[in-house]
C-alpha cells in the first residue's frame, strides 16, 4: 500500500492511497476536467492532475 499527502485545491492536506486513487481517477474521471470531492477535500482533475498521480504511482 503506497500512500502519499496531496494537498487540495484550497491548501487541505489528504492522505490517499495511491493505487485505489489511481483506479478511481482511471474508473470516474478518465478524460476531460472534472472535480474530485472525497473527506472534505475538492480536487480539479485534469491531464496534468492524472500524470501527476501516476508518476507518484510509479515511484
């Protein structure tokens, strides 16, 4: 289980499991700008959102 700390479109801090947020993002917000809310926290999904979290992924 590989976690890492993002930090959301407002500053929040929220720690996430990379390879279910990786599924989640590849399953519900596979192309185009969405908004991703989970804990509180509101993220802007995008190409360079989802490469970011892949190159995390991939570390």
């Amino acid at each position: 289980m590989k976690k890492t700390i993002l930090k959301d479109n407002n500053g929040k801090s929220l720690e996430v499991d990379l390879k279910e947020f990786l599924n989640h993002l590849n399953e519900y917000h596979k192309t185009g700008t969405t908004t991703h809310t989970q804990s509180g926290c509101s993220f802007t999904v995008d190409d360079e959102f989802r490469d970011k979290i892949k190159k995390l992924y991939e570390k």
